[in-house]
C-alpha cells in the first residue's frame, strides 16, 4: 500500500465521519486485500487492528499516520573481485531497515544480513556457484512488521564470452551482454543505437564512469565474415569488467575508466554475420531472404562481407562517398544508393555525433580483420597529431605491421568509416586488421590476437585521458 492509498483511506474517513462504523471496517478490509494482492508479502497485517484504529481515529478526532508497506526494491549486483560481490537494491519508500537473504542451489534462504543501508559486500561467493538473492524492506508499527520482499535474483561468478569456438555469434552476443548488466551493474550500461535491416540490435555497450568527460569508442564486426573482432571486443569488455578493481597488463583499470567510458559497438553488422555464419536461410525478412539469394556472393556466404541488403557497410558512410559504387548489391564492395543508406551506418554516425556534441569523444578505434596491420594515416592538425599517438602505440603494443603502404593509388576510398571519422567527426582514429589468416578467421588465431589486443583499448584510453 502506499501513501496514495492511505491518503485515500484517511480522506475517505474525514469525508464519512457521520456515517456508521460497519463502513469504515469495509472500507479498510477492501483496503488491506489490495494492499495484499500488489505486494509481494505481507507478514503482519491484521485487518482488524486496522478497522480498530480506523474507529478510534474516527472517535478521537484528527487522523493518525498509518503504517506503510515498504515498497518492493530492485537488487544489482557488482563483481568485486574473484570472491566479492556487492549486492546494491533500490530504496524503498516506508523501509526501515532491510534484510538480505541468500541461497545456494538446493539450500535454503538464509539471513546474510540486516541492514539500514542500501548495499551489501558479500565475500563468501565461489567462482562457479550460482547463488540467489532476495531482499525484504521493512518496517515496524505498533508492535507488528510490514514488509515486502523484491524479485529474486541469481549471481554467478564466471566468464561469459566464449573464445574457444569460432561462431561467436549475434545470439551469444545479446546473452552475454545481459549477463554482463547483471554481474557488473556498477561498470557497464548499455544502449540499442539502432537495429539491422533485420531487425537486429546494434549494442552501444559503455564500460566505466557514465558520467566522465572523456569517451572512447571502439567499433568492431562492420565486415560480416570479420566476426572474431565482435568476440575479440567482448572479451576486452570482460577483460575490463573482471580487473576493474585491477589491472590488465600493469594498467590500472578504474584509474583510467573512472575517467573515460569507453563505447563498445561490438557488432556493428550482426546481420551480414548471422549470413556468414549460418547463412541466408537464418536471415527472418523473407523479402531481404529473397533478395539475398540472387546476390552475388549467395553461393559463399562464409566469405559474406556486406549486410542484409548486398551494401558494404565500411563504403557506406558520408565521406567521398559514391553512389552505386563497386558494382552491385552483393558479398561485398557496394557502397549503396545514397550515404548512410543503411540503418547500421546510421546507427553508428549517430553515436559519433551525440559524443561529438556533448564534446566527449577523444578517439576511435576500429577493428578489421585480417593482415595485422595498424592504419592511422590522413587527417590534419590535432585530429593528424593525435591519430598518429594512436598509431605508434597502438604499433608497439600489437607488434602489426604498418598500413601506410596500403595508400589506394586512385585516391581515398569510398565511404570508409575513418575518413569519415576523421574529417566529418574531426576525431582521431585508428584502425587494426587483426589476424593473418584468410576471413573467417580460424579459432586457433584467437589467443595470439588475444595476446597481442588485450590491453590495447584501455591502453589507448589512458594515451587519450
Ligand atoms: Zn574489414
């Protein structure tokens, strides 16, 4: 019940003073069965010391505060370490104090604590386990308890991204990133910045301080066949998350992200991956299905580069941009019929210019596959001077060869996502080709990319802070 109701009950009184007590007794039954149906437990709410203290309010004059049923919390949960977690609920209105219960698989709900205040640490958590938590807000009144217990909710130590197999898919994606937002809630908040032609997210994922002045955005997974770039950026998400108290390679992970959120689009074009991984068939849109298969490209679709429409997504941005370019709708190489043709393109320009407003972004870093080689040629002035700090270190700590000699002869390309970056965003950028077999990438490449990436986003954070 809250205060609306009571409210409601305590003008209902004053207004049918004259009237005869049996009405007041109804009034509160009906009031309390309410109050019992939309909260999730009552402990203590004896209807007839309500009807009673109803009457003797009626009698004695002016009316009483009554007792509240807190409201129900919401519980988060924050990783600490590899053993601690924080357990954080919402307040509740009409709490004076809360209890937090927990169980292990099949045991019981037990008391873990009893507290005023809105969060507990909890350092008896074992990697693997799932434990589940609940937390009752309460109050007393008059000798009885009122309360209501918030929604259970399970915490698990572990990892999530799976690096093992090579398919990391859009649907693991989505899973991960959930299981992210419950184990890290303090880290990590998370955007849906657009949707694929068919229909799929496109995740804006922010790891540290929401509210830092200074942002980084990562984009990965624009090539479709490209894919370990999304599980290589998930990963480093994780990575991030589960030191964040740490470090990962000798960098201190909160003093940089306390700083600086980092942006991850970790699968900029989940469509054009479900097509290269599971193929055309896996695509919902039976126009875009139909489409699809008379493209060139159809018969391979392993090798598939573009989206769900045929448009290569990295000729597709509003830079040097032509239109119809490379042919047509296919694999790969067609730029489209207009700049930002496509939702996914869309999506990501929109991110860069509300960081680009709101004067936060100090930098990209864009990932491709494959040849191990670091771009950050072009651009003039800061955004030149700044691009090649990138450069250089992004150089050192990969190992990657140069891309400078990769310079097209017949001038720049085609709706590329970092000229575009770099000349209508005016930001730095790099860009990294990962890998050094032929796309898709075989899983057996992933831990020496690992080796080599694991610490270069937040490395260049902290080059930018
Ligand atoms: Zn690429």
């Amino acid at each position: 019940m809250n205060k609306k109701q009571y409210k409601l009950i305590a003008l209902s009184l004053a207004m049918t003073m004259a009237v005869s007590s049996i009405s007041y007794a109804a009034n509160a039954d009906r009031k309390v069965s309410a109050a019992a149906k939309t909260d999730n437990e009552v402990l203590t709410v004896a209807k007839k010391d309500i009807i009673r203290k109803n009457e003797t309010k009626v009698s004695s004059g002016p009316v009483i505060e009554k007792p509240e049923i807190p409201a129900k919390s919401k519980l988060s949960f924050t990783r600490l370490g590899s053993k601690k977690v924080k357990v954080s609920w919402s307040r509740s209105a009409g709490a004076e104090k809360y209890i937090l219960y927990k169980k292990t698989n099949s045991n019981g709900y037990k008391i873990v604590a009893t507290t005023t205040k809105l969060k507990f640490t909890d350092k008896k958590v074992v990697a693997g386990k799932r434990y589940k938590y609940y937390v009752k807000s309460a109050r007393t009144y008059d000798g009885k308890t009122y309360a209501s217990n918030s929604n259970a909710k399970s915490f698990r130590i572990a990892n999530f991204v799976n690096t093992k197999h090579q398919k990391y898919s859009y649907s693991e994606i989505c899973g991960d990133i959930k299981s992210f937002k419950n184990a890290y809630s303090d880290y990590v908040s998370v955007k849906v910045v657009g949707k694929s032609n068919d229909k799929r997210n496109i995740y804006d994922v922010v790891i540290g301080n929401k509210k830092a002045k200074k942002t980084l955005l990562v984009i990965g997974n624009i090539h479709a066949r490209e894919y370990m770039t999304a599980q290589l950026c998930m990963a480093q998400i994780e990575s991030y998350l589960k030191n964040y108290n740490g470090s990962v390679k000798g960098v201190k992970v909160k003093s940089v992200l306390n700083k600086m959120a980092v942006h991850y689009i970790p699968m900029a074009n989940p469509d054009g991956t479900t097509i290269s991984q599971f193929g055309i068939s896996k695509i919902r849109d039976k126009k875009l299905r139909k489409a699809l298969y008379k493209m060139s490209g159809a018969s391979h679709t392993a090798t598939w580069k573009a989206n769900a429409r045929g448009v290569d997504l990295n000729r597709n941005s509003n830079s040097h941009f032509k239109a119809n370019h490379g042919g047509k709708r296919g694999s790969e190489g067609f730029s489209g019929t207009s700049a930002a043709s496509e939702p996914e393109t869309k999506a990501i320009a929109g991110l860069l210019k509300q960081l680009k407003n709101n004067k936060t972004l100090k930098g990209v870093v864009n990932y491709h596959a494959m040849g191990s080689i670091v771009f950050g040629s072009g651009g003039s002035g800061k955004v030149k001077k700044e691009t090649q700090k990138m450069y250089r270190l992004a150089r050192k700590i990969t190992g990657y060869a140069s891309g400078d000699s990769y310079g097209s002869s017949s001038g720049p390309s085609v709706g590329s996502m970092r000229d575009y970056v770099m000349e209508k965003i005016k930001s730095p950028c790099i860009t990294l080709e990962i890998g050094v077999a032929g796309c898709p990438l075989p899983i057996s490449q992933f831990s020496s990319i690992w080796r080599k990436n694991e610490s270069l986003v937040l490395r260049e954070a902290k080059l930018l802070l």
